[in-house]
C-alpha cells in the first residue's frame, strides 16, 4: 500500500505544472498581463463574452444598472444570472430598503459597512436587499447601483417586483 501511495504522488510530483506553466494540451489561451480587471466569463465551450460585466435591476419601467464588488459573493450572484434573470418580491423594511429572498444562499463576505443609497447587498446568505437609505452591519456588498438618483421613488412603495439581470 506504501509503494503504491509513494508512486501516485511521484506521478503526480512529475504531471504537474510550476508557476505560470501553461500545459501544451491546454485550450485556453494565455492572457496578457493587464492592471484592468478581466470581466470576461468562459463558458463550458471555451467561448469568451463580455456579458455579465454589469448589473441590471428592473422595477416597473426604470432599468438602473450596477456594477458587480470584487468578492466571491459578487461573483457567484453573476453566475446565478448567467442562468437567466431573477425576478424577486420585494418589501420595504426599515425605512432605508427593500428586501427579498433570493431563493439560494450564497457565499457570505460579510464586513462591517454603511450602507449608501445604491448599495445592492446580501444578508445571511439568502437575501437581497437594495439600500435607499444608510444602514450600518455586517454585510455581504454584490454591487452598487451606477446613479441612485431618486432611488426611492424608483423602487416605488410596498412590495414590487424587481428583475436582477446582466447588462
């Protein structure tokens, strides 16, 4: 069992790549270094898009559009919609947002923050709220609305449907 053990780890000492090695077989092309974030998505069949580097939130007639935080969070709510859009009810609460259920968790990147109008946020995992007015408490930021001008009427009173979608 111990020669067996030994020569699958020297087997696999002597298949694997060093830093920034590239395997010959390998289908997806290098990429130039760049300072700008790649907000380019690969699907399955090695095609690159440009779709999903930006956030649409529909209520009723008004499209805002929102730019995606650099966390896992972010990223796995951008996967979500790669599925197709979301449409969620949602109510105020507070006086300072609306909240829904997103009907999955996701991962949490909680940190203390105050919120901003605009702010688009996961609570707990499992719920999304968009900020029209100041909070402050652990949570998760998937993104910020690009203008949050009269946000609040926007988003209009009681409970709406919004639809979250990639721009």
């Amino acid at each position: 069992m111990r020669k067996l053990l030994c020569m699958m780890l020297i087997l696999l000492g002597l298949s694997a790549c060093t830093a920034g090695e590239v395997p010959a077989d390998s289908s997806i092309p290098p990429q130039p270094a760049t300072s700008e974030p790649d907000t380019s998505r690969q699907s399955e069949k090695g095609e690159v898009s440009q779709e999903g580097s930006a956030l649409k939130i529909t209520v009723g007639d008004d499209e805002l559009l929102a730019t995606f935080e650099d966390n896992s969070s972010a990223r796995e709510f951008q996967e979500l919609l790669e599925q197709g859009p979301l449409t969620i009810d949602m109510e105020d609460y507070g006086g300072f947002e609306k909240v829904g259920t997103l009907g999955t968790t996701l991962t949490r990147n909680d940190q203390q923050i105050i919120t901003e109008p605009g702010d688009v946020i996961l609570y707990q995992g499992s719920q999304i709220t968009i900020y029209y007015g100041v909070n402050s408490w652990n949570f998760t930021r998937l993104a910020r609305i690009d203008d949050p001008a009269d946000l609040k009427e926007k988003l209009g009173d009681g409970t709406v449907q919004v639809t979250f979608s990639l721009a």
